[in-house]
C-alpha cells in the first residue's frame, strides 16, 4: 500500500465530517475518498452533492463490505461509534474515529480488544494534540524549563446555547449532554492534553458540576481539580450551552516560570527569570490539525508503528473525564 493512494470511507456526515474532515480528506493527495454515509441519507446526499463525492450511502455495512477499501473516519455520536468502529475493524479497516472513542470505558476496551484481534488500527480523533505548538509547549515541560511541580489552568468554553437561531444545533448539543457532563465531551481533548503534558498517572480527581438551566440534562459548566502522581496538578473548567462565553484560559506555571498558550491568537509563551521566549505560527489552527492528523494517519497505516493517539491515549482520556463524572454525579438518567 506505501505508494498507493489510501481508499477511504466517511461514517457520519454531520458538523464536523462537513466542516472538516471532508475537506482535508479532498487536500490530501495520499487519500481517495470513496463514498460517504449517514443513516440521515439527506445528509449524506447533501455533503455528497456539495463535494462531488462518488457514492453516498445510509448504511456503512454496505461500503465495509468493499474490500479496496482500506481504511474509514467514523465521525458519529460517541455512543454508536465504538460499535461502527468494530464493526469497520473485522471488516478489515483502519479507522480515525473521533473522540470521545465512548462513552462507557468497558466499549472503550472493547474497541482496543477488537483492534488487537485483528492487527488493523485505530486511530482516535484528538485533533488538537497535534498543534506544532502545543508539541512545543512539552517541550518546554520536558527540558525543565518550568521545573516541576507544575499547575495547569484550563478553562474551555463552547456550543453557543441558541435553542432560537439555531435550534438544529440546540437538539444536537442537548441530546449530547444526556450522554455526560461537558467533561466527557468537549473535555477529552483537555485530558488528552493533560496526558501529553503532564505524562503522569491520575492520583486523584475531585470535581463539581454547575446547571444553569434546569431544564439541561447534566451540569453544563464542570470545575475539577486532578492531581497527577509525579506531583503536578490541574485546574479545568469546561463549559458549554451559554449565550455568551467567559474567557478561556491555557497556562502552566511552574516553580522556574509560566507558559501561556494562546491558540486562537497562534501564540505559545515562556515566561521565565531569563526573559520571554514567544513562538508564533501564522497559521489556522483548525486546518493545521485537521491536516496533521490525517497525515499522522496515512504514515501510520502505511508503517508498522502504532497510531498515536490511538486507543491506549483514548482510554486514558475517557477514564479521567469519567472519574470528573462520577465525582459530578451526572447526567440522572442515560438513555439505553
Ligand atoms: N475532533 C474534533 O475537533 C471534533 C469537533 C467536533 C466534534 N467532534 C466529535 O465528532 C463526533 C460527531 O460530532 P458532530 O458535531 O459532527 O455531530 P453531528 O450530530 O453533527 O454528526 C453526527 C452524524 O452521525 C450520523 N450518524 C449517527 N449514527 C450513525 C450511524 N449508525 N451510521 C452513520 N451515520 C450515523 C448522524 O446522523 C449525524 O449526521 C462527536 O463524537 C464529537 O464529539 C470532534
């Protein structure tokens, strides 16, 4: 497979497949995207049409049965993607599925018993990991210039609550809520992040829930604290459903200085004794991920080495944001 093109399928053509999976996919020479599919087959024609993609289908079974295809992105709801992702597995594909990889830890492991079994790869969709300056900000971590201990200060605001412009967007977002508390969500990225940075086991979490609504399913605005065994510990707070956001916040201070990331802005700053060193990168932080991930894929389905972030990382990420669940005690009630 190194000098042929990758043949690939879409599962799930909701927000995020449109919006940017979809259009890396098409950028990348490496990749033919071959057919897409949603079990809303309005969706899928749409995205179909408006992208000039081949086939479009409401059943992924179908397109897994075509054995030129290597490999598939699963972008559906974190509690039917963990099946899609098996199924796709014994069918002998690679998959990027987006993260959370589940909502339950025991489909989590499920997924990497599957993975293992079949010696094909999964690749979980922590997209920001790869951000060239979140890589420096470890290695700022690694090469001590903080020193250590060090304290993380995130706090991570998104979902626009707007059940009146857009009440498509407020369905969507609500009905995800009754599936976990932001953390879950919104918050494995940040987890993941913790993972890289801190390269730490979890000692202990303590976390609060906050409902602004009553009407909302679970808390929608998590605080936790989480303290990691070599002695670093983190502060998060992650919000959704708000007209209007707080500001976000991404520091680490440590006892020789602070960093302080700035996606948006593309900026990562150390601060220290010595002085301020500023890297920038003059760049859109949603293509660069999007298109470093993929490339992260493509070289690790052509290669023996494992995915990175793969199941090993997704699990990590979920057993945290799970463990800020239970300390929250939500949501009441899952659907089945
Ligand atoms: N990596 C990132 O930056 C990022 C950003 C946003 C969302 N996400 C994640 O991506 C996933 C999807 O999010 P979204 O915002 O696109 O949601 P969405 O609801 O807009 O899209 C999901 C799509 O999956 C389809 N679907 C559901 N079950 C299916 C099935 N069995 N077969 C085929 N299609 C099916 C739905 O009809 C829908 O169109 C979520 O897990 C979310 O957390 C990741």
């Amino acid at each position: 497979m190194s000098g042929e093109k990758i043949r690939l399928i879409v599962v799930g053509c909701g927000d995020i497949a449109v919006s940017r999976h979809i259009p890396a996919l098409l950028a990348n020479k490496d990749v033919d995207l071959v057919a897409i599919c949603d079990t809303d087959g309005e969706r899928a024609a749409a995205a179909a049409e408006r992208y000039g993609i081949r086939a479009h289908t409401t059943d992924y079974r179908k397109l897994m049965r075509d054995g030129s295809v290597d490999a598939a992105i699963v972008a559906t709801p974190p509690w039917v993607t963990p099946d899609i992702t098996i199924d796709l597995l014994r069918a002998g594909k690679h998959v990027l599925c987006e993260k959370p990889m589940a909502i339950l830890p025991e489909k989590a492991e499920e997924v990497a018993r599957t993975e293992r079994e079949t010696g094909k790869k999964v690749q979980v969709g922590f997209t920001y990991r790869h951000d060239p300056l979140l890589e420096q900000l470890r290695d700022w971590i690694r090469e001590g210039r903080l020193g250590s201990p060090r304290y993380f200060r995130i706090g991570i605001f998104d979902e626009v609550w707007d059940p009146v412009g857009n009440p498509e967007h407020y369905r969507r977002i609500f009905k995800t809520m009754e599936y976990g508390v932001p953390s879950v969500h919104d918050g494995a990225h940040i987890a993941d992040f913790l993972h890289m940075l801190t390269d730490s086991p979890v000692k202990q979490v303590h976390a609060f829930g906050y409902k602004s609504r009553s009407e909302f399913p679970a808390s929608n605005f998590d605080t936790s604290i989480i303290d990691f065994a070599n002695g670093d510990r983190a502060r998060l707070e992650i919000g959704w459903f708000y007209p209007q956001f707080p500001a976000g916040e991404f520091e680490i201070v440590g006892p020789e200085g602070i960093a302080v990331f700035d996606r948006l802005n593309r900026s990562v700053e150390l601060r220290t004794t010595d002085g301020v060193e500023r890297v920038n990168h003059d760049d859109d932080w949603w293509d660069t991920c999007f298109r470093i991930q993929l490339d992260k894929f493509i070289v690790g389905i052509r290669s023996e080495q494992p995915l990175v972030p793969g199941t090993r990382e997704g699990i990590y990420s979920l057993t945290l944001t799970k463990q800020i669940e239970s300390a929250i005690g939500g949501p009441k009630e899952r659907p089945v």
